[in-house]
C-alpha cells in the first residue's frame, strides 16, 4: 500500500510539473502579451514594462524563473485582470466558491446516477431500463453550454423557482442551477456504469445462493450486490471530478458565478500568464487527488486488488 501511495504521488507531481511547462510555453505561444491591448502603449513604456517582470530576459531564463517560483509556492501578480494582485489572494476568494459549487454538483451526481442504474440493473431489459438508458445518453451528449441556458430559460426566467445569474454565499437556491448543469453529464454516465457493474453481478454464484436461501431480492441487491456493482463508478469518481471541475469554467460564465472558472475565462482573454497558471495548477491538483481517493476506494471495494497493490 504504501509503494502505491508512493507511486501516485510522484506521478501527481509529474504531472503537475507537465501542465505548468505546457501552460507556460502555451501563453507565451500567444500572439498577444500582457502588455499588448486596445490603448496604444508607447514603446519605452513596455519595455519599460517588460524589464520589470523578466519579460525582456530569454525565454529559458523566464521558464526558469517561473518554475523557481512555484516551487516556493509563488503564483505572482496578475498584470491584467486585476493589476497588481497577488494572485495567491485572488484565488484565495475564488477557490470556495467553485469548490462549493464542484461539491454540490457531485452531490447531486453520485446518488442520482448510482441509483438509476440500480434501478435500470434490476429491471434489465424493461421499459424502466430503457428509459433510464436513454435519458443517460441524452444526458451524456448534451453539453453544459447547451444545458445551462436550457435550465436557466426554463426555472429561472419562466417558472422563476431559482436565480439565473449571481451568487450568495448563505443562499442555496443561487447554486441549484449551475450544480445541476454540472452534475447532470457526470450522474448520466454515472448510471450507467452503475447499470453494467450491476448485471454482471447479479449473474454470479453467490446472488443465485443468496437467492436461493429465501433473501428478499432488495436484501440481495443493496446487501450483495451492490458493493460490487459500485466498482466500475467508483473507478470513475476520478475523471468524473475532473469533469466537474473543467466544466466549471463554462458554467461559472452562463451564471455569472464567481469562481476560479470565471476568472479563468478572463484571464485568457487579457493573457495574464500567472492568473492563468494559479487555475490550472489548482484544477490539476483537484484532479490528482480525486483520482488517489478513487483508487484508494476502488482497493476497498476489490479485495483481489488488495492483494496485488
């Protein structure tokens, strides 16, 4: 167990090392600078500009510089979207209000689509069964910026039941849109997954045995045969975090949420290289450690991997 924790962790760290090169190398591919807007800027004040934050100095100097700096844990500034920040406290304010809205959307997810595919499992091959599957898949195909405006025309401006734009910490109903645009596509391939791990179960020996024994069949099914049912999902928590979390930045923009997703986009927009860079190490961080607790549940749930780890 140990030699894995080991082994997950430097592969985190590898590949927290790869996204910071490529976001790196990838800004400055930009055809325009932090410095470089709609007001013209005279020259001796960009170079001016330049000199002040290493942008004159070779690119393999600035590569440098940069990777020193986050190895002490040392985002920077932000030269654009707000000038002069440090972006350490900027995603400091940002952070929980993705992590909030990132939670609430697995929340909703997990028990939605792991019970669907309960129930599409138990009743294989019935018209329950084919309605779930369809539903997935509508909800495998649409994606969020298609989904979001949907639900916000419908419950929002219409049926007004929730707020379409904005966020209030203290008000749940401000998050109940943008949870449900994010955990919709995660909960359908949830269900999914749930519903073939779930008849390949059903199938074995030792249902047939409990069966046998007089067990009443939803006894059989949460008591026997869930626990192995759930390893494909779980399997899946990972990239469905991941998911989640990168839908975000699409989500965050049609409500107006006030997250590192949002930010993001605007970041991009002004090409504010260490704005861009807090996010996607933040999002790759996220991703790494969803995936080790995935991979620590799955070593629960499947004694035989137990033994191999």
């Amino acid at each position: 167990m140990t030699r894995v924790i080991l082994q997950r962790l430097l592969q985190g760290l590898l590949v927290l090392f790869v996204l910071a090169t490529l976001t790196f190398f990838l800004v400055r591919a930009l055809p325009y600078g932090p410095f470089q807007d709609e007001r013209a800027v005279p020259s001796h004040v960009r170079e001016r500009l330049e000199q002040l934050h290493g942008y004159d100095k070779p690119l393999v100097v600035q590569y440098a510089m940069r990777l020193g700096n986050l190895a002490r844990g040392e985002l920077g500034t932000s030269l654009k979207v707000m000038e002069g920040r440090e972006v350490t406290a900027i995603l400091a304010q940002a952070f929980p209000v993705s992590l909030a809205l990132g939670l609430m959307a697995m929340l909703i997810a997990v028990p939605v689509g792991v019970a669907a595919g309960v129930i599409a499992a138990v009743r294989r091959n019935r018209v329950v069964d084919y309605a779930v599957m369809a539903v997935a898949l509508l909800g495998i195909c649409l994606p969020n910026f298609v989904i979001g405006p949907v639900l916000a025309e419908l419950f929002g401006r219409r049926l007004a039941w929730f707020p379409v734009s904005g966020w209030e910490p203290r008000d749940l109903s401000f998050m109940i849109l943008p949870a449900v645009t994010l955990g919709l596509g995660s909960a359908a391939y949830l269900s999914r997954l749930t519903r073939t791990g779930m008849v390949e179960v059903l199938h074995q020996d030792f249902i047939r045995t409990a069966r046998a024994k007089g067990q009443r069949e939803s006894w059989v099914v949460l008591r026997h045969a869930l626990r192995g049912g759930l390893i494909p999902p779980v399997a899946y928590l990972g990239p469905a975090f991941a998911a989640t979390v990168s839908g975000s930045v699409v989500v965050e923009s049609i409500f107006q949420v006030p997250g590192i997703g949002r930010l993001f986009i605007k970041a991009i927009e002004t090409s504010d290289e260490a704005l861009i860079m807090g996010p996607v190490l933040i999002y790759g961080s996220l991703i790494v450690v969803a995936n080790f607790l995935a991979d620590l549940v799955q070593l629960w749930l499947n004694p035989r991997l137990r033994s191999n780890s």
